[in-house]
C-alpha cells in the first residue's frame, strides 16, 4: 500500500506562520497553496477528541493545568491563538471532527498524529475512528501515525487506515514493529538520521519522511538522500521562488 504524501508537508497546520493545530492554520496552509498538512489529535477529560499536541494547556493557551482534565465547554472558553500573536486572538482550541471537516473541504491530505497525552489510548482511537467513519474523510488523503505503537495496532483492529510509525531515532527492531502494523511509512527526526538509514529504510519498501525541517540547507540534504518528504513549521522557506524544485519532486 502506497504512503505517498506531498514533498512538502505543513507541520501542526503551519506552526511557524499560525497558532499550531487551530483552523486558522488549516487556512494558512491552503493560502499557501500546501497539498499535506500534519495534526494532532488527543482526547479531553470529557471524551471529546480535538486537536491539541502538548499535554499541558500553558504553551498554546491561556489555560493551566492539563488538556485532558477540561471538558469541551471549558476547552471552548480558552484562547488558543493569541500567544502566537494579537491578530489569532480568540482562536479556539478546534474539535477534531470540525477539523476533518474542515481539511476534507478543502481537499488537503492530512497527517494525522495520534497524541495519547495520559488519556485512556483506547477511547482515544474509538473516538477518532468513530469521527473519521462519520465524516467519511477519504482514505487517500490520510496517514495516521503515533510515536506510541500501541495505538496503531489498536486502530488496526477498527480500519485499515494507511499508518506511519514515527520514530526519534530509527530502532532495531523496526522492520518487525512496522510489519506488525502494516506502516507504510517511517517518519524520523531529520536531525538523527544518515543516508544510509534512508537508503535502508527505502529499500525496504517503505516511504521516509523527516521532521521538523526548517532550514533550506537541511532540505536539500534530506531529499538528496532520498527522503520523500519533509515537515516544516516554515514551509515558505522551502517553496520560495528560487527553491521551488524542492516542492515539485
């Protein structure tokens, strides 16, 4: 099975230009003409699944405390996009299933990364499951991944979803791992990687994508290397008009 996403792929929405996994960063990625965006999804105290990376509120809100003991009415009274800056004020934390909506419409493919968080791994990948059948989002424009391997081989017992297994460093065993959920890719840390574990990786039949890559440097290296793709918090630094033979690949 295939695992082919776009060279160029915005990480949390466009998390350099735009509050992280909010819509208004779902809008900046189609503004700027992304075909993939990667989100994080994780579960309230409630059960209610949304789109938040950390397991603290601090950084991406004005909330305390932890994203998994609010309910969504509580959720929905946070601020989630004026730390970023005055011109995201009042931007919401955004349900995950107004966020499929919302990317199915616009027609973007989505990485989406399934962010346990101390949450109850099991409601979470219901939950989720229970909302991608709902919204019928396409499975062509889906990847799911999970740095936790249990959640995938939970999901493989829902749906057939395409899976990445992602990875800091790529491990011993992790053909056996990646076999055990049928991935069909390897998302690794472009920072701990060498072109021979991309040329291993890619021999054996499976799709490399890099994150979190930033400089156009970096860029280049990767994809010299081999890499499918790469996730940017600054996209526009690596498809401006003098390096758009990175995007085009």
């Amino acid at each position: 099975m295939n695992g082919k996403m776009s060279p160029i792929i915005g990480h949390r929405g466009v998390a350099g230009l735009a509050p992280e996994n909010t819509i208004a960063g779902i809008r900046k990625a189609v503004e700027m003409g992304l075909k993939w965006i990667e989100l994080d999804v994780t579960l309230l105290g409630d059960g209610t699944p949304v789109m938040f990376h950390d397991a603290k509120l601090k950084r991406t809100t004005n909330g305390h405390g932890y994203i998994n003991s609010i309910t969504a009415h509580e959720a929905n009274r946070l601020d989630a996009g004026s730390w970023f800056s005055d011109i995201y004020a009042g931007e919401k934390i955004p349900s995950f299933a107004s966020s499929l909506e919302h990317v199915k419409t616009t027609g973007l493919g989505l990485n989406l990364e399934i962010k346990p968080n101390r949450c109850d791994q099991a409601l979470l990948v219901k939950k989720v499951n229970d909302v991608l059948q709902q919204t019928e989002f396409p499975v062509s424009q889906l990847i799911v991944s999970s740095f936790n391997i249990d959640t995938l081989i939970l999901l493989g017992g829902y749906s057939s979803q395409r899976c990445a297994c992602l990875f800091e460093r790529l491990p011993r065993n992790w053909r056996v791992t990646a076999e055990h959920v049928n991935a069909v890719n390897i998302h690794l840390n472009g920072n701990n990687l060498s072109e021979k574990t991309v040329h291993m990786v890619k021999e054996a039949g499976y799709g490399v994508y890099c994150y979190t890559v930033n400089k156009l440097g970096q860029a280049k290296v990767l994809f010299n290397w081999g890499v499918d793709g790469v996730f940017s918090d600054y996209p526009d630094h690596l498809i401006s008009d003098e390096t758009s033979g990175l995007g085009s690949q």
